[in-house]
C-alpha cells in the first residue's frame, strides 16, 4: 500500500521564517568581520611593510644614482603607511664600520671609523623595522634578535687585478627628520667622495667590522653578507669580530655623502 | 510583515560572490606590484653602452698602433692604457685593464692586434679578447 | 497608502550592498598601493638617447677617419665648444625618420665636462666643456632629474688642436662625461 503523506504547511510562521534568514545575514556579517577583518588588516600591514620595502629600493636606486652616476641632485616621492620613516644623521648612528688597512706611504695600518647614518621604517601596527643604512636595505622584527639584508651594498672583488672596492655611503641630515603619509624625499650629493685608494707592492689585507647599535641591531644581516658571496664568492674570513680579505694588490674606498635636504 | 519567498536569498548571496571575488583580485593586485619595478633599474645598472663605449675606444688604439720596439712609444700607449684605469675607477667605480698587443703575421696582407679587456663594476663583469686585423 | 511590498527584499538588498562596500573600502585601504617603481624609466630613455648621440658623434664617417667628437675635443679650448653645442643639440638630438620636424627635445639641457689624467700627478682632473647655458640655454638651477653620460675620447697631439687645452700634450684617452636634464 502507498502511503501518500500531504506535506502540511499551515504551521509554518513566516516571523520565525524571517528570524532564521535575517539570523544568517546577521550571522553571516559577523563572520566577514571576525575572520575577515583581521585578515585583511593583517594583509595591509603586511602591504605597507612591503611597500615601504619597494619604496627603499627606489631610494636606494636614487642614492646609487646620485653616488656612482655623480647625479648631483635627486627628488621621489613616497609614501610611508602603517609607521613613520626617519632620518638619522651620520653623527647620530651609534653603528659603525670599522675598516683597517695598509698605508702604503706611512707603512702602518690605518683605522677608518665610519658611521653610515640611515633612513629607518619602524611599523606601528605591525613590527618590522626596515632601514637604509650604507646603501643596503635591512629588515628586523621588533620582538627578534635576527636580521636580513634585502638588498645588497656594491662592494666588490676584482679577483683578476686583485682589487678590493668598498663603497660608504654616509646619510647627512642638518636637523631630524620624520615622514608618516605621502610626502616628497629631496636628496643631493654635491660634495666628492673621499677617497682611499692603494696599490700595494706586497699583497695586503683589509678588514672590515661591523659595530651594531644594541637598538636597532642589523649585525647578522652584515656579517651573512661579509661571509655570503656578495663581494666575492666564499666570502670574507671571518677572524673575530672582522671580516677579513688576504691577498689585496689594490685597495680602493669611496665615502659619498648624501645629504637629505628636506622630507 | 509580508509574504516570505525563500528565492529573496539570492540578492544577498550575490553580495556575498561579488565581495569575494573583489577580495581575491585585491590579492592579486597586491602581489603583482612587485613585479616590473625593476626592470629600469635592471636598464640602468647594467654597464652594457660603457662597454660598448671601451671596446670601441681600444679597437680605435689598436687601430692606430703598429707593431713597435720602440720604448719611448710603449711608454707612451701604457700612458694611454692608465688613463683608461684610472679614469674608469674615478668616475665609473669600475676596475677597467686594457691591454693591446700588435702582432706582425708574416705572409699575411694583414697584422694582427691582440686586445685583452677586463671590466667589472660589482654588477657586471666583463672579458673580452679580441683579435683586430689591421691592413698592413 | 505606501506599499509595503517586499520589505525583506529590500532589507537584504541593503545588508548585501553594505557587504559589498564595505569589502570595497577594506580592499581599497589595504592594497592601494604608492609605488613610484617606475620613476627610473624616463632616467632610462634619457639616458639612452643621449649616449646613442654621443656614439654617433664618435662615429668616424669613413672608416680609419677621425670622428666629429674626437675633432671637437681637439679644439675644446676653440669652436669645438660651440660644433659640438650644434652636433649635440641641432643635429642628434633632434634626427628623426622621415622629414625634419621640431623633435620634442627642445627642452634637453646639458653641461659637458672633460676629466683627464695628469700623469706626472696621476690625479683626475677636469675641465668644463662646453653647457646649453653658455650657447642660449637654461642653468642647471631647479634640481631637475638629470642623468650622467659618459664617452671615452682619443686626444692626438700630432693632430691639429686649439691653444690652452689643460692637459698635458700627449696621446691620451679623455672621459667626457655630459649631464643632461630636462629643463
């Protein structure tokens, strides 16, 4: 026998009917806000962090154009969202590069105290602190010991004319300087470098030590690049806390001074 | 309050799809901003009209240098050679050696000038060498 | 008498369009992002064209010839300055396929220094050419975006030259070094 059942509605409300949609909408609302929102504020500090990592390489570019290019003046504009960007002049930055090498005339070793200055990014929502210091740009979290380097400096090791070329780049600043938002980045490099340069009779070496600010400590992203095969494949030896090169016929240093005038 | 058709749920499902979809394609507009910005600076590093500009510079030399013994004229081509290094680490940060040797080649109409060059500038480095035939 | 017809329609049709603008804004907020990427690709083709002048100014026109540059550094104390304010700005600079027209480079301004090697010193020197402000340009006044060309030139004692030329009287390879600007 069928059993032919009538599907019986006169039960059903349509206030509770309501209820359950505008329940889902409701629900599905809060959903987007908890799981959504955070995500996508996680993504724009992580945006910001990432733009202001392209915005450093666009200053970077700048400044090796001003440095190796001898252009004497350079304007960007930029934004810094998410933190502020400052200016740190030479004299402030308790970093150093300590680079000993052979005076050829005098016949001692001379030591060379040189303190980049840097443009540092310190996120406020996030913590990332990205800086451009001696024509590298670094990058740290807040709450680590570890650094990275994003992108390299230009020293380099001519291994057939057994030249070693050590690039400073020193950040001038006459007052401190400070950026959150959009603004405009004004930079000039009218001063020529001083420069080093030896031809040795005898084969010499030359070391470099990074002094890192207990601060703002970038030590491992220097010391991954001194070991690392930016200047030369193999690196430098590590001999303490310097990094050394044996072996140099001709020693060539230049310190660039760029001055931000305005930001 | 008026009669429910479940069919309405579509409006905001739509709401839904299409806030989805604008939030995917903000994903991918903000991972594609990391390529093609480095594609000028890439132009502008790459040494390749300075080396253009020193190979034609040495071929020009060698050109005009012929097989000699004489020091006083060696003397003055290797003057030339060092302008050559040290203008290029002074205004260009590059390590540039250059050198030319012209070779006579008997039985030949023509002489031969061995051209050595070594460019590097941290970014690119560069040998070259190069065999120039000079007429006799 | 208003309808009241299809509230709930209407109640949801608001929920989705505040769904949908407020996904819009958070998208907008979070990825919009300002990256002057692209500021170095106006450098590039500067850059580019005047070095392609340059070499063709370095061209000899017969083969073993001496090139219009190399002549005009030759006479850099005398009309060298202003052949080569000519060749730069009237004749390179302004070439074009097809027939002359008044090129867009009117605005190209340069200045040109020649660095050399004294070589009882071994020090850099320079020397300035010749710039745009001396034959009718503009100064180099507003920090404008300039690039830096550079071209190695032969210099030929046994070659006529102008009187008072600052380096020394030998054969030599001279870096001329031309910064140019829009402006």
């Amino acid at each position: 026998m069928t059993l032919r059942q009538r599907y019986a509605d006169e039960a059903v409300s349509e206030s509770i009917g309501f209820i359950i949609i505008f329940g889902l909408v409701v629900t599905g609302i809060a959903l987007v806000s908890l799981y959504g929102y955070p995500m996508l504020l996680k993504q724009q500090i992580s945006s910001d962090e990432r733009t202001m990592e392209q915005t450093m390489l666009i200053l970077q570019n700048d400044m090796k154009l001003l440095s190796y290019s001898n252009v004497p003046y350079k304007d960007t504009s930029l934004r810094v969202s998410g933190g502020g960007l400052n200016v740190f002049n030479t004299t402030d930055s308790q970093q150093s590069f300590t680079i000993r090498y052979w005076n050829e005339t005098g016949g001692y070793t001379e030591t060379l105290v040189f303190r980049p200055g840097e443009l540092r990014y310190t996120s406020s929502a996030g913590n990332a602190v990205i800086s451009l210091e001696n024509g590298a740009i670094l990058k740290r979290q807040q709450d680590a010991t570890g650094s990275i380097m994003i992108a390299e400096p230009r020293w380099f090791y001519d291994a057939t004319t057994q030249t070693y070329v050590i690039f400073l780049l020193g950040i001038q600043a006459d007052r401190p300087m400070a950026l959150s938002g959009i603004g405009n980045i004004q930079m000039s490099r009218i001063i020529e470098p001083t420069v080093i340069s030896w031809d040795y009779a005898v084969p010499r070496n030359v070391s470099v030590r990074y002094t890192a600010d207990p601060q703002n400590d970038y030590s491992l992203a220097w010391e991954n690049y001194f070991t690392g095969s930016g200047i030369l494949a193999g690196g430098l030896t590590p001999l303490g806390t310097e990094y050394d090169l044996a072996n140099i016929s001709k020693f060539v240093l230049k310190a660039y001074v760029i001055r931000i005038e305005h930001i | 309050m008026e009669r429910l058709d479940d069919e309405a749920q579509w409006i905001v499902l739509m709401g839904f799809i299409v806030s989805i979809g604008i939030f995917f394609l903000a994903i991918i507009i903000s991972q594609s901003t990391i390529v093609g910005q480095t594609t000028s600076e890439a132009v502008l590093e790459f040494p390749k009209t300075e080396i253009q500009d020193v190979r034609s510079e040495v071929i020009g030399l060698a050109k005009a240098w012929e097989v000699t013994a004489n020091a006083g004229e060696l003397a003055k081509r290797a003057a030339v050679l060092e302008d050559l290094r040290v203008l290029a680490m002074a205004r260009k940060n590059a390590v540039l050696t250059v050198s030319v040797d012209p070779v006579t080649l008997a039985d030949d109409p023509f002489n031969e000038s061995r051209i050595t060059i070594h460019f590097n500038n941290g970014v690119t480095e560069y040998d070259e060498f190069h065999k120039e035939y000079i007429e006799k | 008498m208003v309808g009241d017809d299809a509230q709930l329609y209407t109640i949801e049709g608001v929920a989705a369009g505040m769904i949908m603008l407020l996904t819009a804004y958070l998208v907008l907020n979070t990825t919009s992002v300002f990256t002057p990427g692209d500021v170095h690709i106006p450098d590039m083709q500067l850059e580019q064209t005047v070095s392609d002048a340059l070499a063709m100014m370095d061209t000899p026109a017969v083969n073993g010839g001496r090139s219009d540059l190399a002549r005009f550094v030759q006479n850099a104390t005398g009309s060298g300055r202003a052949d080569f304010h000519n060749a730069l700005m009237a004749t390179y600079l302004r070439s074009t396929t097809g027939p002359p027209i008044q090129a867009p480079v009117n605005d190209l301004q340069y200045e040109a220094q020649i660095y050399y090697r004294q070589s009882a010193t071994g020090s850099v020197q320079n020397m300035t050419f010749t710039r745009s402000a001396a034959n009718g340009g503009r100064e180099y006044l507003a920090r404008e975006p300039a690039v830096r060309v550079t071209r190695w030139v032969s210099y030929d004692p046994a070659l006529p030259h102008t009187l008072g030329l600052p380096w020394d009287n030998r054969e030599q390879a001279l870096l001329l070094e031309v910064m140019v600007w829009r402006g």
